[in-house]
C-alpha cells in the first residue's frame, strides 16, 4: 500500500513538477528572421538595416496597390451615403471586380513576400505569443491575455454567427455574411500602418489586409499566429 | 456633518488634482452648488426616468455593443422607447460594434433598423462610433449620422459638441484631426464617445492603457468634460480621472455576467444585465440615469461642470466636479441581483 500512495505521490510530484516546463515548451518560440539574399547584399551596399529594407518593400507594394485601387475607383460607383446598405454592399462589388480585372494575375506573396510575412510573424509574436509586449503600455502578461481574449471572442462570435467560411484567396470577396473578426489594437501598433482604403483582420490564425471599399482580400500572411 | 465635510473635501481635492488649473476654475470649483442627491436605484420604480426633463435641454440616450438582433437588442429597445414617451430624448450615441455578424441588408434590417423601428420612426437620429466587430463601410450608412467618416463630430444643439471616435485605428491622421477640432471648440460641453474604454475593470479586457496614453492628454488639454464608451459588455461609471467623467455602456444587448473586478476607479458598475443610459444636459450640469431593459435604475446622479472655459494652450485641466447623487459602489456582482 505504501509503495503505491509513493508512487502516486511521485506521479503528483512529477505531474506538477513538470507543467511549467511543459508551458513552457509548448509555447512556441519567436520566428527567426528570413531576409532574402538579395535584401542582404542590398543592406550591405547601402549599409542600411534589413528589417527596414523589408518594411520599405512593403510599403511600396501597398502603394502599387493603392495605385490600382485609386484608378478603379475612377469607374466605379462612389461609396456614398445611402439608407440602404444594399447599395454599399453593390458599390464594394463594382469596386472588388474592377480591381479583381486590374489585378487579374495577382497571387498570393505578391505584397506579402515570404521576407515581409516573416517580418510580419515577428512583429506579431511579442503581443500575441512572446514572453514579453513591445509598444504598448500595459504589462506584457495583460497585454497577451486581452489579445487571447479578442480573438478566443472572434471564434465563439464566428460559431455564433455562422456564414461561409473565408476564402483565403488574393482577390477573393470577403463573405458578407461572415463576421469580421476584429484585430486587437495592440496587434494594430506593432504592424506597420496602412493607408485608409485598406484594413488588417486576423482569420483564425491568419491575417489578411482586406480592402474595405472593395471588400476583398488582397494579401494574407498564413499561421500569423503560430 | 459628514456631507458638509465631504462638500468641502471634494472640490478640494479636484483642485489639488489640478495643480495647473487656472484660479479662476479653482474658485469656481469651491463656489459651486451642489446638486441635488438623486435617490437611490434601488427606490426608483421600474421604468420612472428620474431625470429632471427640463424644457428647451439637451437630451439623449446611449446604447452600446447593441448590433446582435437577438432577444436582448430588442428587449433594450423596446425599454428605450418606453422610457421615451416620458422622457424625450432627441438622439441616440452609440459607442460601437452597431452590426455584430454579416453585414448583409438584412443584418442591418435585423440588428438595427427593426429593433430601433419605432424610435426611428419618431424621427430620432443615431450617432454611432465603429467598434472592433464592425466594417468600416458601415459610415456610408446614413441612419448611423457618420457623413462617410471613421471619426466626426457633431453639433446636436448649442452648448454641447461631440466627438466620435474609431478608436480601433487611433492613428496619428486621427489624433491630429481630433486636436484640430479640438482647438477650434468653443466653451460647449465636449463629450467623445469611441468604442474601446480607456479606464474599465473589466476582467475581459480592462482598461485600454494604450488607447489611454494617446488620448488623455488630448482630453485634458482641450477640456473634454465626458467620455462614453462600450466595448465591455455591462455598465461601468468610472470615478471622474483628471476631471473628466467616463461612463462605459457596452450591455445593451451583449452581456459577460459578473465580469467586474474590483478596481479603485470604479464608481459604480452592474453586469447582471442589460443597459442603457439616459442624459440630460442642463447649463452646466449633466444629469445621467442608466437602465436595464426592464426599466431598473441601476445608477444615477450628476457632474457638474464648473465654468465656461475657453480651451487655451496652457491648461491642462478642465473644471469638473462629479455629484453623483448615488455614487456609492455597487455591491459584488454575485450580489446584485
């Protein structure tokens, strides 16, 4: 009897012993950099950092699509106000399918190359996953835990709500039908800003830049959140 | 005794908070009259607005984290209009997620222009802000007042000036259009209303620090007297911070039951049921009472704003005494219903 109240306590023992360590090793660990060969050789030519040489790539491609989304406005119905949201609703398809023809070949990776869906990983991780939050001013441990709130929120609102499941697909209609889940403010702050026409969201565990006029998808960084 | 030596007290402390408030707002914090004690929420029957309701004021209601269309967005509604007929409000803020779900026309039809039907029809406009759950094009739909715009502000009558904002993307664009309005505000009462509470004891979010850091310096520079919000889903009045008046209304048609935590900025709080809250605005006294949707007066009272100060560079705090008639801390929330 002895031997076994022992062994039961050892099991115990071991069982929390071994949690925190446990925890820890499941929580995954910070994304290395990826930055291309490319961007390096040109970080040593301009002795410039290779993080910002990424985040400029990004914005210079969100520019680019800004271009297309500016022209294909030009021709399409004006969001205005209206008492009837079906009207919106027709103003952001005529927009998504002028842009959807502008940018007929668009992929995805097209904005978010492999390097800036890294550098997008890692800008996530401290408020989502890491140890510690950068750029907000709440402490890190309540900081993660309203992020895990917003978006454990997202999910029960999505099986609440229902509707069609999100695509992700460039170019793809976001299902009007389907919540949007919302982006936690302090997600927001560490990722760099986007001009007013566009939005972040996070899918699941992905991010998409959707074009709110428009209502389409028009990049997505998959596993954002590992 | 006790009172006279808490009326003392009070503007004295507000005034020692204030260390860069003019004289003049000192003294006008010490010469002000109280106003008069509201009763008790308990001993308010059902449905009675005990608001003043004085003719030619400035009145409204404020609903937040309504857009579900479910049993509870309708039963608020329902209690809103019936609090209505005695009490005319003139419009309604909303403090944000307006459209829970797809966004579709009939979303819309279900989760606002039905429940609010019979307010819409008495010709009340709704002012909303853009919570975290809505789409930005929700602004190009014209019953939400929003003029197409992420942030706006209004003018519903003179003496009181509001500011909406999309606290989900607080950006510079937005902070600097904020400020700019801000400076060009006359001495009306300055009421901002966004989704996202920057002081809440809400154990599900809390107060958005963040949010906070942006904005605070903002509000006491140019004199914002109140900050309505949502986001939390139950009432919360939290006690004036730097002289201004912060009320969060995220319960009208959501709800997360027992979700207050203790915190020392809180004035009073109920998350046992649905809310809204109705307001009165009266010279230089704001008069607020928030309901469930069976017509309870779960909180209620005043602040007073003291003096009609012109916004200048150089103060950083605004004249603002509360005077909650029942501003005692409700008890836990396992207690109270």
């Amino acid at each position: 009897m002895k031997v076994i109240r022992s062994i039961g306590a050892l099991a115990l023992l071991c069982a929390t012993g071994a949690a925190p360590a446990l925890a820890q090793q499941a929580a995954p660990k910070p994304p290395k950099p990826q930055i291309s060969e490319t961007t390096k050789q040109k970080a040593a030519e301009e002795n410039a950092n290779p993080d910002a040489l990424v985040l400029a790539d990004f914005q210079k491609r969100v520019d680019a699509y800004l271009a297309i989304h500016k022209e294909a406005a030009k021709d399409a119905p004006a969001l205005k106000e209206t008492n009837d949201p079906a009207q919106i609703k027709h103003a952001q398809e005529s927009l998504g399918a002028k842009i959807r023809a502008a940018r007929a070949n668009a992929k995805q990776g097209d904005i978010m190359t492999p390097e800036i869906r890294n550098k997008f990983r890692r800008l996530m991780y401290p408020v989502v996953q890491g140890p510690s939050a950068q750029g907000t001013s709440g402490s890190a441990k309540a900081v993660k835990a309203d992020v895990k709130d917003e978006l454990k929120e997202n999910s029960e609102e999505r099986k609440e709500e229902g509707g069609k499941p999100v695509v992700l697909k460039v170019n793809a209609t976001y299902p009007p039908d389907t919540p949007l889940p919302s982006t936690p403010p302090q997600v927001l702050m560490n990722l760099p800003k986007l001009p007013e026409q566009l939005e972040y969201r996070i899918v699941g565990k992905n991010l998409i830049i959707r074009d709110i006029d428009a209502n389409i998808i028009v990049d997505f960084v998959p596993n954002a959140i590992q | 005794m006790r009172r006279v030596f808490l009326f003392v007290l009070i503007p004295v402390a507000v005034a020692c908070a204030m260390p860069e408030a003019s004289v003049t707002a000192q003294t006008q914090v010490a010469a002000q009259t109280p106003v008069a004690a509201a009763p008790a929420p308990q001993s308010v029957p059902a449905g009675k607005v005990i608001l003043p309701n004085k003719a030619g004021s400035i009145k409204f209601a404020v609903i937040g984290d309504t857009g579900t269309g479910d049993k509870h967005q309708l039963a608020v509604a329902k209690q809103l209009a019936a609090t209505r007929s005695q009490f005319p409000f003139e419009f309604v803020i909303m403090v944000g997620d307006n459209i829970y779900g797809g966004n579709s026309s009939k979303d819309f039809e279900n989760k606002f222009s039905t429940p609010y039907k019979p307010l819409l029809d008495g010709g009340i406009k709704f002012y909303a802000a853009l919570g975290n759950h809505d789409d930005p094009s929700e602004r190009f739909y014209k019953p939400f007042n929003m003029n197409g715009e992420r942030y706006y502000s209004f003018k519903p009558a003179d003496g009181v000036r509001f500011y909406a904002l999309d606290s989900t993307y607080m950006d510079d664009k937005q902070l600097k259009w904020f400020e700019d309005q801000l400076k060009m505000s006359g001495s009306e009462w300055k009421i901002a209303f966004f989704h996202h509470p920057p002081y809440s004891s809400g154990e599900t979010h809390g107060s958005d620090e963040t949010l906070r850091t942006q904005l605070e310096p903002l509000f006491v520079k140019y004199g914002i007297n109140v900050v309505l919000t949502g986001h939390e889903h139950f009432y919360e009045r939290i006690k004036p911070q730097k002289g201004i008046a912060y009320f969060i209304t995220g319960s009208s048609a959501k709800l997360r039951e027992g979700n207050i935590k203790p915190a020392d900025f809180e004035a009073a709080g109920f998350d046992t049921g649905y809310t809204f809250m109705v307001v009165e605005i009266i010279g230089d006294d704001m008069y607020y009472q928030a309901m469930t949707d069976g017509g309870k007066t779960v909180d209620s009272g005043s602040v007073h704003r003291v003096g009609k100060v012109e916004p200048t560079p150089n103060r950083t705090a605004q004249p603002i005494v509360p005077t909650t008639g029942n501003g005692k801390k409700l008890p836990p929330a396992g207690d109270r219903k």
